[in-house]
C-alpha cells in the first residue's frame, strides 16, 4: 500500500477527490478498496503573534512518540506561495501519510476551517480539531513589530493579521473553532493548556 492516499494501490490511478467510507478507500476506475488509519488532525491556529512557533517545540517534548508536531511554514516556499489552496492540500496529504504510522499530527500554523474543510484531502481525516491562540491587538502588534527583518512585518501586513485576530475571535463559535488568549499567559502554561485540549481529543 502505498503512503500517498489519493493513488490506489491496485492500479496506479490518482483520484481528484478520494471516496472514502470509514476507514478504507475505495478506487473508482477499478473498484479497489483498500483500508487506511484515518485519525482526527489537529490543527493550532491563530494569528502570528500569538505564540504557536514558541509553542511547537514544548509540544513535540511533551507528546514525544505519541504526536507529530509541525510547523506550516516549512512548505510555503516555492510554487506553493502562489496557490494557497494547493498549499493547504499538500499539508493535509502529508498529515495523511504520516497518521499511517499511527501517530496523530498537530500542524501548527494559520488556517480557518472554510479553507481546510472543503478540500478533498478532509475525506482523509475523522476529524479536524481546530484551537486558535488569539491576543489583544495591542499584544500581537508589538510582537510582530520586534519581528527581525528576514519575517517581512510592514504596518499594513501586520494590520492584515490584527483583521485575521478580530474576524477570528468573532466567529470562532459559528466556525466551531476554541479560542486561547495568550496575551497575559507564559509559554508553559499556554502549552499546559493545549497539551490537556489535544490529549482529551486523542483516539
């Protein structure tokens, strides 16, 4: 069987958009059905500035042979920073392959539900468990303004972000998102915090 899930191991073709039932694919062009791990992702999101990059390491320790941890940042490079949605796809393909090796992923990075949800690479998850790390405007701007300069944090990309923080906060309930205010909270208690959110959701 092969890592990639959109490939059907009988006969080589790449589905657009898998059908999945339960936990087993099923091929269209040959009618192959094939099992798969399909376990809940976890995704922490919020706005940059609010602490996810510092977090990412004291969750990799703490969940350290039980969940995968990482960054999104990491491929948006190339071709990717042109497509967003084909950016998003490839992430939840790679949490697809790596939740073969029965460890659930958290991908810290920014990302709402409408653009993960309606992708075709969701077919391969149970669920997406989205926590948001949010803060005042006032937090997140003076975090981002003591960014060094490599990160690119001009005035009007960080009030870009603060809109981000705002329409967050306000539509976290109708989007089914948790919110955490890091604005006042230490490092290790906002990991204390998302390591209990993660670990009461694990299979």
């Amino acid at each position: 069987m092969g890592l990639d899930l959109r490939i059907c191991p009988s006969c080589g073709d790449r589905a657009d958009r898998p059908v999945v039932s339960g936990e087993s694919i099923h091929c269209t062009r040959c009618g192959h059905r094939w099992p798969f791990r399909r376990l809940p992702l976890f995704a922490l999101t919020g706005p940059s500035g609010a602490g996810k990059s510092t977090l990412g390491p004291l969750l990799a320790a703490r969940f350290a042979g039980d969940v995968v941890v990482l960054e999104q940042d990491v491929l948006w490079t190339g071709a990717l920073r042109d497509d967003v949605a084909a950016f998003r796809a490839v992430w939840l393909r790679m949490a697809a392959m790596l939740h073969q090796n029965g460890r659930p992923v958290v991908l810290c990075g920014t990302v709402a539900p409408p653009e993960f949800e309606p992708l075709p690479e969701r077919a391969f998850f149970s669920d997406v468990h989205y926590l948001a790390l949010v803060g005042t405007p006032e937090s997140l701007r003076k975090r981002l303004r003591a960014r060094p300069a490599w990160r690119e944090w001009d005035e009007p990309r960080i009030e870009e972000m603060l809109e981000f923080n705002d329409w967050l906060q306000k539509s976290a309930s109708e989007l089914g998102v948790d919110l955490f205010d890091t604005t006042e909270v230490s490092a290790e208690a906002t990991a204390d915090h998302v390591e209990k959110w993660i670990r009461a959701r694990l299979p």
